[in-house]
C-alpha cells in the first residue's frame, strides 16, 4: 500500500507541472492573438491613409 500512495503523490506532480506550463503558453498565444491582429491592421491602415492622403495632396487641381 505504501508504494501505491508514493506513486500517486509523484505522478500528481508532474501533472500540477505540466497545467502551469499549459496555463502560461495558453494565455501567452491569447494574449497574442488579441493584441497582434490589431496592432497590424492599424499599422497598415495608418499607412495606407497617410498614403491616400499625400497622393491627393500632392495632386494638382486642373484648371
């Protein structure tokens, strides 16, 4: 019986290990994924107005 309970406390270990890493990866990729994709789209819509705006500014008016 003893060497039922010593086994058990052991294998519960690497498991309660195994959950952090799991944890910490997860929110790690969450975190990622929430605040990469709109992080570029405002990069390249910033980009692409600031484009747009200098073509028309630099356009001269036809008389």
């Amino acid at each position: 019986m003893d060497s039922s309970s010593g086994l058990s406390s052991r294998s519960s270990a690497p498991k309660h290990d195994r959950n952090q890493w799991a944890s910490l990866i997860g929110g790690a990729i969450a975190l990622i994924t929430l605040t990469l994709p709109p992080l570029i789209i405002t990069h390249y819509s910033a980009n692409n107005a600031l484009d747009t705006l200098l073509e028309v500014s630099t356009e001269k008016p036809s008389d």
